[in-house]
C-alpha cells in the first residue's frame, strides 16, 4: 500500500503523540514533556520522554526513538499500513486507497466490521437479559466473572432463530450483508435467512487491532436446553466459516491480548480452545492463544512468531497428555520443522493425562499449569522421545534405523545453520545413550576405600562431568527409585543445586506429589513424570551412564539401602561443596 507523504503529515497533525502514547502506558508531566518507564526495556527510573510539540518520543535508555506511527507499530506489533489504519480511524481519517475496487473493498469491509461490533454487543447484552439467566449462571459458575467476560467480550446467542437478524435489520443492515459476515445461513425450511450460532456461548474472534471478525460457540449443557431431535447431535463447539474479514487458517484466538503480553516479555503459550485461553489469561499466562477449530497452520505459527518482539521466539505448545495429544505435538513438529530459523522454533509441552488448562487450573490451582510450562521440552528434546520412546535399540541395525529418521528430519530444515546445530545435538544424545559407558578409574594399589565408596559413590573419581553435578544427578535419581525416602530426605533433596533448569522442574514435580497425595510408587511415579514431558530427563537419570557412578540409586536396591547410601552421597556433596568455599574464600 503507498500512502501519499501529505496524508502521514496531516495524520500527525491531528493527533497528539502523548494522547496516544498516554492510552497504553502511564505519563507523567515533565515541564513541556512528558516522561515514563520505557515500555520496550525493563526499568524502574524513567528514561522515556514525549514531546508533542516536535512529534515524537525517545528513550535515553535503549535508544527507542520515532513517531507516532513508529510506536503504535512497536507497542501493537503493527505492520505500517495496519499502524497507518488503526491512528487514521483514531483521527476520524479515510486512509486513500489505491484504486477504485481497493476503495469498494475498504467500504464492504468497514460496513461488515461495524455489522459484527453490532452483533457482539447485542450478544453480550443477552448473556445478561434475564430470560436467559440459565446460561450467565453456567458461564459464571465455569470460574468467568464479570471482568473477564467483558475483556474477552463474552455473549449468548438464544435459541431463536431471527431475533438477531430482525436485530441487524433495525439497526440497517440488510441480509446479504449478514450473510456474508457469516452469523447468519442464507435458507432455512421457511425460506428465511436464520441464526447460524444458536443456543451457544459465544466467544468473539478479533483481529490484531481488536476488531470482531469471527465468532466460536459452545453448546449450553443438556439441562439448560431443549431435548436433541431425533439422531441430531449439535457440536460442542462451532466456529465461524471463512469470510472477507475471517481466515481461520492464518489468525489465532486472543491474538490481540497476547500480541500486548508479548511486548511485555511474557510468554506465549497455544492451548487448544477459547476456555482454555480464559483460564490461562485468568492466572497470569495472558500470552495465550488457540487455533480456531483446526490444528496448527503454517500461517499461525508464523503469526506466532511475529508477534514475539524479542530475538528468541519460541513459543509453547501445550498438547493433552493421552496418546491423542502426542500425535496432535507430533504433527505439529512436522509443520515447524521445515519453518525453523535461527532464534525462530518451539516448545512442546503436555498436560496431565484427562487435563485441559481450565480444569488444571480449578482442580489444582495456577501452580499447575505453571509446572506445565516449565516443563516444556525444547523441540529437538521431543522429536528425540518421538522416535525412542518405549522402544529398544540394542543392535547395530536398530540404531541404524534411528540415525536415519533423525536425520531426514534434520534434512527438511531450509537453515543450515539450524541444520547442523540439530545434527550435532541427535548426534550427541546418541553418544550419550549408547555410547560406551565410562568406566571407573582404578583405585592405587592398597588404597582403602573412603565412606562415600562403600555407599557405591567410587565412581566419582571420573565423571563425564563435574563431581557435584553428579551427585546431585545421582540422588535425584535415587529419589526416583525409591520414592518411599522423599517424605525423610525432603529438605535436602529441595536445597540441591541442580545445574539444569528442566532438572530442577521435575525435582519440583515430584515434591509436588509428595504434598498433593500419598507419594505413588516407583513405576507409577515415574509414568506420571513422563506423560508431563520429562520423558528424556528420566532416560538420562534413570540409565547406567548415572548407576555406572552411583550404585545405590540402582532400583534393585532395598529402600533401607538406597536411603542409607542417599545420605552418604550427600554428605560428600557437602565436603566437596565445604572445600570450594575454602578455595574461594582462599582466592580472594
């Protein structure tokens, strides 16, 4: 779109940059400026300053520096034209089209806009009419209150089948134009245009700008209405069909919500549905989104990444614990893949199995949902438990067959230097998992073995890694093992110092199921790990390359042994950790 200079220049004219600015974050009079935390950087001492007189803003901090255009695209993720758009109905201004056609199309558009802005108002008036108090109660009684169904515009759509369009009628708009924005269907059995979305919660889709362009609707519960006729079964759920405003495949659920939660550094998270989304944005995650009604296109995953100010864009994607969901995160690694780039990727995370984040979040609380996410795995750690996982690989030629799916995955990466950095890390978790094992130092001739080897810690003296992270390794695997010690040892197993951060999430899970119930044993403790997605970090823990160094933590050991070597292990760490102190202290 080119957009003539004298147009922009009329645009500022009419618009004050602190008005504007002043909308989205908090200034403060600063003689005949105006000053505030720099909303592009992190700061407790403002550095931000706007000048109406000369027409921009500038940050002493991080150097944030432009017009009013320049910071509506910043702050909304905006591309130029959408910026030019969004200030230009700000300033009561029609921004010139192209051409006669661009110019009927910007007039359809904008007539079927305020046609959904209408309709969403009337639904949301209905979802508090008192004819229709048996829904509001449902969707209240779900956990929205009132200022979540006004911040996601939540409504009802009745039962009958023209109240809304002799609704649209009286307000102007013709059938056609109903029609084409998709809320009604062109026939029914009388001949009439009829309501598409029909005794349903409705949920508005809007577009980054915050304009309705869509609609998803969830079926009332069979008590609150009439009986099904005949085999008839209505979805749970229905979505809005494509229209000149709507393409389900390239737009995603909240994308306005989370485009701002973006520019704040939080995360951005895909659930699957509208529910899900409210329930994650109610406990903080209000970087969350859904696809609408389909999986995940290629055109939303690179709305997902555009969206993301920051260098690293990497998104997670939380799929249902059952083997449904595993093969929902599997074609959505076949979908990213041949996308990726450097800084660009994502990050797979799964529920609890018979979990979605709204019931996750009402049963156990944000604590819950939270431990999901910090438990995502990095999408090469997934693709990895996809093709091992439940499987063996005890001959040349099955390990064979691995390297090679691995590596046509890593084939379909366009980026080559995405492309080897995938190579080199299957290449090293295959060394890791079947590569020889390490094998002890010998200890020198008539040497007695100290307190921490006969506990089984000898091996020690030669790990492939660090003496303290492999303690800390071995007794979180022992922990694993023998659950049964937990509740004794819970103190100590807390305060380890764990040198990976999806290390100390599983550490955190499995207290976690120390204070929520009976702690489960062994082998149903460490399935429940797995379906939350640490599947690889138990392939790591629970494997000789750990045993080979720390005999006790072995689980054909008895409880009273593995207790009994856990608290020599840990008091070696603490020796060792006691000598690093002394050699700092020294140091200075």
């Amino acid at each position: 779109m080119t957009i003539p200079p004298r147009f922009l220049e009329e645009l500022r004219s009419r618009l004050n940059v602190s008005d504007i600015i002043g909308r989205k974050i908090k200034l403060t009079r600063a003689g005949r400026e105006y000053k505030a935390c720099c909303p592009f950087h992190h700061e407790k001492t403002p550095s931000f300053y706007v000048n109406d007189d000369k027409q921009f803003y500038h940050c002493f901090g991080c150097g944030a520096h432009g017009s009013i255009i320049d910071f509506t695209m910043q702050y909304d993720n905006l591309s130029f034209p959408e910026a030019v758009e969004t200030l230009a109905s700000e300033a009561g201004m029609e921004v010139p089209k192209a051409s006669p056609q661009d110019i009927e199309r910007a007039k359809k558009q904008k007539d079927l806009y305020s046609l959904m802005e209408e309709a969403t108002r009337w639904m949301e008036a209905q979802l508090r009419a008192p004819e229709n108090r048996g829904a509001y109660d449902y969707i209240t009684q779900r956990g929205m209150d009132e200022e979540t169904l006004a911040r996601f515009r939540v409504g009802y759509a009745p039962a009958d089948r023209q109240v809304l369009r002799t609704h649209l009628k009286r307000q102007g708009y013709r059938d056609d134009q109903m029609i084409e924005a998709g809320v009604m269907r062109p026939k029914g059995q009388d001949g009439q245009p009829y309501a598409f979305f029909r005794e349903r919660i409705m949920f508005p889709v809007m577009d980054r700008r915050g304009r309705v362009v869509a609609y998803g609707g969830r079926i009332l519960p069979d008590h609150l209405r009439p009986p099904d006729q005949g085999d008839y079964v209505p979805a749970k759920y229905m979505n809005s069909s494509d229209t000149p405003l709507f393409h389900k495949g390239s737009m995603l659920y909240a994308e306005s919500h989370a485009r701002q939660a973006a520019n704040e550094d939080k995360p951005v998270l895909v659930v699957e549905g509208y529910m899900d989304v409210i329930a994650a944005n109610k406990v903080g995650f209000t970087g969350a989104v859904a696809p609408l009604g389909t999986a995940l296109t290629e055109d939303q995953i690179q709305v997902l990444w555009k969206m993301i100010p920051s260098e690293e864009k990497v998104p997670v994607l939380c799929f249902d614990g059952d083997n449904a969901g595993r093969r929902a995160a599997a074609r959505a690694a076949d979908r990213v893949i041949p996308m990726l780039k450097p800084g660009q990727s994502v990050k797979i995370a799964f529920l609890p199995e018979g979990q979605d984040p709204d019931t996750l979040v009402q049963g156990q609380g944000p604590k819950a949902l939270e431990r999901v996410i910090e438990g995502a795995l990095s999408l090469a750690d997934f693709i990895w438990a996809e093709h091992t996982q439940g499987k063996r690989f005890d001959t040349p030629e099955s390990r064979a067959g691995l390297n090679k799916i691995l590596s046509d995955i890593t084939a379909k990466i366009p980026d080559r230097d995405v492309q080897y950095h995938y190579r080199q890390a299957f290449k090293d978790k295959s060394w890791k998992t079947f590569g020889p094992a390490k094998t002890a130092q010998k200890r020198p001739y008539g040497q007695k073995p100290g307190h921490a080897e006969i506990a089984g810690v000898s091996a020690l003296r030669a790990p492939s890694f660090n003496k303290e992270t492999l303690i800390c390794n071995a007794l979180l695997s022992c922990a694993l093992n023998y659950p049964e010690i937990v509740e004794e040892v819970e103190e100590e197993l807390g305060a380890l110092a764990l040198s990976e951060a999806r290390l100390d999430a599983l550490r955190q899970m499995l207290l976690s199921q120390l204070h929520s119930e009976n702690m489960p044993e062994a082998a149903a403790l460490q399935a429940f790990l797995t379906e939350n997605g640490f599947e690889g970090e138990l392939r790591a823990l629970l494997s000789d390359q750990i045993y080979i160094h720390a005999a006790f933590a072995r689980p054909e050991k008895d409880a009273g042994s593995a207790l009994e070597g856990w608290k020599a292990a840990f008091e070696a760490l603490e020796k060792l950790q006691g000598q690093a102190d002394i050699k700092r202290m020294a140091g200075h």
